[in-house]
C-alpha cells in the first residue's frame, strides 16, 4: 500500500528523478514556460513553487540552498531578482499547468507550466509598425482599385 507515499515516481531511479527535475526547473527559470507530459508538469510544479519560495526569502542561505538545487549562477540571479519579486505579495501558486494535447509518438498526454503572470508579457507584444514605403504602396494599390 502507498499511505502516506507522496509524489510520483516517474519509472525513474531517485538519482534520475532528482536530475530530471533539477533539468526541468532550470528550464522553467531560464525560459518561463516548457511543454512537458502531464504528469512531470504536475510534479515539477511543486519543486518549482519551492524554488520561488526560496527566492522571496532572499538571503545568501536561500541563494546557497536554490544554487545547490538548480546548479546555475545566471539561473539563481533570475529567480532572486526577476520572478521572484513578481510574488512577494502571493502565498503560493506561482506555477499554472495547461493541458496542451497528445504527444505525437507516443500519444503521452502533454502540458505546458509556466509562471502565472507571464501572461502579461506575452499579451503585451505592440503590433510591427508598417514601413513608409509598404504603406504608400497599399495606398496606391486602393486608388487604382477605386478608380478602375
């Protein structure tokens, strides 16, 4: 019986697990959003969560703790000084998982977890400015229309 046997085991060996999921949570700092399988998405959210717990701590032991954890000096100084700060009014929650389809080979049930409020980053994007030129010859193209 599993009582009490939290989290999933992936088929995979503790050290693999352990290095799975350091490898999934540097993504997710370095890229803010991964597409994965439901069920690493399900379970990198709670190691992610405790990365960001960490960063809104913001002393040199959090720094160690997430460092000896994550492995990446760049990644570190992301979460401690950019997503990090974006939560320090957020009890928790700072990870969404969005069901996103079926793997192609495999059919294995895919997801994507991202930080929440990235939505706002990626909703911001200002639409490309026409050149002078595209635009004079849009306008060319509408009077011959009109006039022919």
């Amino acid at each position: 019986m599993r009582h009490l046997n939290e989290g999933r085991k992936l088929n995979r060996t503790s050290a693999h697990r352990k290095a799975l999921f350091k490898n999934l949570v540097l993504a997710l700092i370095r890229h803010g959003r991964i597409r994965t399988t439901d069920a690493k998405a399900k379970e990198l959210r709670r190691v992610a969560d405790r990365m960001v717990t960490l960063g809104k701590k913001n002393d040199l032991a959090a720094r160690r703790r997430a460092y000896a954890f994550v492995g990446s000096h760049e990644a570190v100084q992301k979460l401690f000084n950019e997503i990090a700060p974006r939560f320090k009014e957020r009890n928790g929650g700072y990870t969404r998982v969005v069901k996103y389809g079926f793997r192609r080979g495999d059919a294995a049930p895919l997801s994507i977890i991202e930080f929440t409020g990235a939505e706002e980053e990626t909703k911001a994007k200002k639409p490309r400015k026409r050149s002078a030129k595209k635009t004079e010859q849009q306008g060319e193209r509408q009077q011959r229309a009109a006039a022919g």
